[in-house]
C-alpha cells in the first residue's frame, strides 16, 4: 500500500522563516517516516495568492494536495496540521478533508500542538530550553489569539508556565485574550524590570515582524517600553525549535496508532 504525510500549515510569506520553521518540520517529520513522502499544503488564501502573484511560487491548498496524492497513488494519508491549537483553521482543514476520505484506504489526522495536558507541559519545557533568558530577565509570549472559544489554550498556557515553575513568563496574544494590556498589567505586578520578547507562533513572519517587534507605536515592543520596561527581541518561531518539532512527530505517531 503507498503510503504518504500531508503536512498542512497556515502558511508564511516569509521565505526564511519559512524554510527554518515549517520546512524544518516538515524535514523532521520525513526523517521520523522516511517510506512515505511528505506533502506540503498551506489553509492560507491570501499567503497561497501573494506566494502565487507576488513571487511566482505555487504551493497547494488542502483540494490540491489530496487531489496530487489520489494521483499518485497514494492509499494511506497522515495528516499532521502544524496549528497550535484546535481552532478556526483546524476546524477549517478537517471540513476541506472531509469529502475525500472516502478515496483513500485509510485518512487519519494527528492533533495541532496543544492538544493534552501532556502538549503544555512538553510545550513549556521546549520553549524555556530554547529562550535563552538573561538573569532577571522575563520572557513575554506573542500568541496569535482568536475569536475561536479554544482561545482558552493561551491563558492555559501561561498557568502552565506557572505551575511548571516558570513564573518569569507572560503569555498573551495579538489577537484574543490576554492583550498586551493584560500582559503589562501582570509585568507591572510581577516588578518586571528587563524583558525577552519572543513569538509564540509556528513561524516568525508578519505578527513578529511588525505587530510584536516593530517599531510602530502600536507594536508590543514600543508600547513595553513605553511602559518602562527594557525590551530584548527573540526573533525564532516555534518551529525553529527541536523540542516542538518533536511534539508534531509524536502527534503524527499517534494518529498512526488509532485503531481503523
């Protein structure tokens, strides 16, 4: 039986981010399953048209993908979502994946990043191996955020770092709950003085780039210092670390396991 992976992911318009970070998954995850290939798909419309219009570069949306598999041959799909958490865009993959199902032998899905107990804690860990804090210094996590109700899994996470013993990290996000408001709050609280800002996203394009570390009075970086605080940026996505990558890889696993 032919076999494949379909890796799917929001997308970047970011070439080097992307390469380092949902291409490095997308490498580790080949490596994990070298008989089957790996196809890469982006949920994205308008990343897919800038790609496509901008810079000539055709990646597939989820249809394509599946449709180049059936194609190919391939009976067996593994798909794994490089999303963080089980919202819009999750939701999203499952319904175009849906009526194709039937095409192949066998489809099963693996879980976006945090999606146990288990997720937050490995989460954590990977995230503070790779921070590279300061002495005194406190991380605060740009999250993406949504209007989706699993928006809960970013003030989980920041209890998480709590209960791990972390209590020099601050999550919040761009787009949902906590807002930077929040965050400078709960700095403010904590005495903060110095701090490592970093994105909690897959990929360290746009959000990064401009809402969390430009210099545009409405970025994180310059309202924090306009708060006061000393402000260091960390600009790596998710991706980029080994323990992540890993979290997909088990992810992929599991699904493997699901009993047909």
């Amino acid at each position: 039986m032919k076999k494949a992976i379909l890796a799917v992911s929001f997308g970047t318009s970011y070439l080097d981010t992307l390469e380092r970070t949902i291409g490095a998954i997308e490498r580790e995850v080949q490596e994990a399953f070298p008989d089957r290939k790996v196809y890469r798909a982006f949920t994205s419309g308008m990343v897919l048209r800038k790609l496509r219009e901008e810079m000539g570069i055709h990646i597939m949306d989820v249809e394509e993908a599946v449709l180049a598999m059936e194609r190919d041959g391939v009976e067996e799909v593994f798909v794994q979502p490089t999303h963080i958490i089980n919202g819009y865009e999750y939701e999203k993959m499952k319904t175009m994946l849906q009526p194709y199902r039937a095409r192949f032998v066998r489809m099963e899905m693996g879980m976006p990043l945090l999606s146990s107990v288990e997720d937050y804690s490995e989460a954590v860990r990977a995230v503070m191996k790779e921070a590279g804090l300061e002495k005194n210094e406190t991380l605060v996590l740009m999250g993406h955020g949504t209007e989706h109700h699993t928006n809960a899994a970013y003030p989980a996470l920041d209890y998480m770092f709590w209960a791990e013993g972390f209590r020099n990290v601050v999550v919040g996000t761009v787009e949902g709950f906590p807002k930077i408001r929040d965050v400078i709050r709960k700095l403010k609280e904590q005495k903060a003085e110095k701090l490592l800002l970093m994105p909690f996203m897959i990929v360290a394009g746009d959000h990064a780039r401009n809402d969390m570390a430009g210099e545009e009075e409405g970025s994180w970086k310059s309202m924090l210092e306009k708060a006061g605080f000393q402000v260091r940026i960390c600009m790596k996505g998710l991706g980029e670390m080994d323990g992540i990558r890993r979290m997909f890889v088990r992810h992929l696993s599991e699904a493997e396991e699901k009993k047909r």
